[in-house]
C-alpha cells in the first residue's frame, strides 16, 4: 500500500514538516478539516520538508497520491 514506509513527522509541527517515501509521491495536498484546499505540491522526490509556519495553529489532513493511490493523515500544527 501507499502508506509502507511513509514517514511523517514531526507531528505536532511548527514549522518544517517532513515527508519521506521510498517511491516518491505524485501530488502532496495539505487541507483543512472542511476540505479546503492550503497548499499543494507535484513531482516530489523521496523525501520532502514543507513549510507549514504561514498556517494557523490547528488540525490538517495531508493528502499523498502515488499512482491513483490515496494516503491521508492528520498533522498538528502548533
């Protein structure tokens, strides 16, 4: 699946919020639990920080799509 050798962290966040995958994702959307779109990003390699500092302090859904695969995961930031 998608979500084998993930790695999101760290979580709560304050600023750098790190993603690694060995096969790399197609899309990485950030969201806001009433599904509006934050930020979002394409092509990322294997490992990625985001900086999440410009978003308010709160729960989010990070979406990664692989392949028409969807992982998603909630993050804190602080």
């Amino acid at each position: 699946t998608l979500a084998e050798g993930v790695k999101l962290f760290p979580n709560p966040v304050a600023q750098l919020l790190t993603l690694e995958n060995p096969n790399g994702f197609d899309r990485i959307r950030i969201t806001n639990l009433l599904g509006q779109h934050i930020m979002e990003f394409k092509s990322i390699n294997t490992k990625a920080q985001i900086d999440v500092s410009v978003l308010k302090p709160g729960v989010y859904n990070i979406i990664l799509m692989r392949d028409k695969r969807v992982w998603t995961q909630e993050f804190i930031k602080q």
